[in-house]
C-alpha cells in the first residue's frame, strides 16, 4: 500500500503539538449494519489527543474504532512498542479516489 502524507496549506489551531511520522497501524471496528471491519493504514501525524491516519477506506465521521500502532524502537532485539487506541472518527475526507484520510480523537489509550 502506498499511502503517502500530505502537506497541509491550513494554519495550525491545536492547542496540542502534531508529530509527523509513518507509522503502521491496524484500524478495527463495526460498520453500521454490525458487521466487523479491519484494515491496514498508515499514521502520517500523532498528538496528546488524537492521529491522522491515511487508508484505502471510507470510515464516517463520529464511528467508534480501535487502533493499533506500531512504534519502531530502533533496536532489533525489542522490535516495535504499540499504542493501543480506542477513538471516535472526527473526519474523514476522500483524498484521491484510492485514499481515505481519516482524524480520531482519542477516547483511551494504552501501550502494548
């Protein structure tokens, strides 16, 4: 999957500073008729409060979803730390026909 981060022309409003990165993530939930959904994608921005994640998926606004982050720790002996996120979809927009760019706001986190 070749997702590639965007660069904004928006001034920047956060409060929180934004972290640009390309991060692996697993993104699960449930679509509106209950069926279970998981797809890969890629973080392209990180925050106290929330991330910006590129997909090749549509998720609507204000959908429940989890996520798993992936961390490289630099070191080949501990592999990757993870962020386990739990979030609510605060927009999503079609950036091409392929990519989906999706912003969660974190409602609980934890490592793994």
């Amino acid at each position: 999957m070749d997702i590639q981060p965007e660069i904004g022309h928006y001034p920047e409003r956060r409060k929180k500073p934004r972290y640009q990165c390309d991060y692996p993530a697993n993104i699960q939930g449930f679509e509106l008729n209950g069926e279970f959904f998981q797809i890969e994608g890629r973080v392209v921005n990180l925050s106290r409060n929330g991330v910006n994640i590129r997909l090749n998926r549509e998720i609507p606004d204000g959908m429940e979803i989890s996520i798993k982050i992936a961390f490289p720790t630099g070191l080949l002996d501990l592999g990757t730390t993870n962020l386990a996120v739990h979030g609510k979809v605060v927009r999503s927009e079609n950036l091409s026909e392929t990519i989906c760019g999706i912003a969660v706001k974190f409602q609980d986190f934890r490592f793994i």
